[in-house]
C-alpha cells in the first residue's frame, strides 16, 4: 500500500476522532477535508466543506452578536 495513502487515512481518522470529541473544532474539519481530497473521497471531501461552511458562518454570527450587545 502506498505510503502517502496510509498518511492520508491516518489523518482522516485522527480528525475524525478529534471531531468526535468536539464537532467545533474548524481545524480537524479542514485537514479530513483535504485528507479524503487525496484519498479520493470527493463527495464526502464536499460534505466536509459544507459543514465547514455552515459552521464558520454561525460561529462567526454568534461571536458578532456577542460584541453587539
């Protein structure tokens, strides 16, 4: 098996345990996105980048109304 692809998937893996343990964390999003890109993983990559999405925007309107207030 290639070695790249091994590093791939443990880098998947390990992000989606950190994940497991806090689905805030944007930097594990990130890497598991660009992990399963190289894995080949498209539509789950696209999902990632998704959630990534939905998630920086409502963590950037929470901290926004925060300040507001």
């Amino acid at each position: 098996m290639d070695m790249k692809f091994i590093r791939f998937k443990e880098a998947e893996d390990d992000c989606t345990e950190a994940l497991n343990l806090d689905d805030r964390y944007i930097k594990a999003y990130s890497r598991r996105i660009t992990s399963r890109k190289e894995l080949g993983k498209f539509k789950e990559a696209m999902d990632g980048i998704h959630t990534l999405t939905l998630l920086s925007f409502f963590l950037n309107f929470f901290v926004v109304c925060i300040y507001e207030h």
